[in-house]
C-alpha cells in the first residue's frame, strides 16, 4: 500500500520530499514538500493530497498529513537543528 500512495502522490504533487509510513491499524502518515502548495492554504494542501488518494480512502482509515512547501520545509529543519 505504501509504494501505491507514494506512487500517485508522486504522479499528483511531484514532491521534492516524501515520506509515507503506516501507523498501524490502516493508520498511515504523509509528509510531503511540494512547489504545487505555494500560496495555497493548508486544507487545500490537504484537498489536494485526500484528491490524489481518494480510490486508496477504501483501505485507509486514518491519514497524518504534513504538507510544506520547500521553503517551509527547510525552516522547519533549519528550527530543530
């Protein structure tokens, strides 16, 4: 399932960082860095990434989303350094 998300998010959000993992229990994170989400808000981010997944919703019954975009994401890294 893993190689299915990561494969249409991908294809969807040309990510320059992805990482998908489950949880356990049909519970799966994202984390994703994407130029698509600059000067989008975070539930369009978020819309995005539930659009790109939505034939996979069957088998999944939670989703952890972090969705940067690359300037964000080195911030974040840059903050717990």
């Amino acid at each position: 399932m893993d190689e299915k998300i990561k494969s249409k998010l991908t294809k969807e959000l040309s990510p320059s960082y992805l990482e998908v993992f489950e949880e356990g229990g049909a519970k799966w994170t994202v984390k994703v860095t994407s130029t698509l989400f600059e000067g989008k808000s975070l539930i369009n981010r978020h819309r995005m990434i539930n659009n790109a997944l939505i034939d996979e919703f069957t088998e999944i019954h939670a989703l952890s989303i972090v969705a940067k975009t690359p300037q964000e994401w080195e911030n974040l890294k840059n903050m717990i350094r």
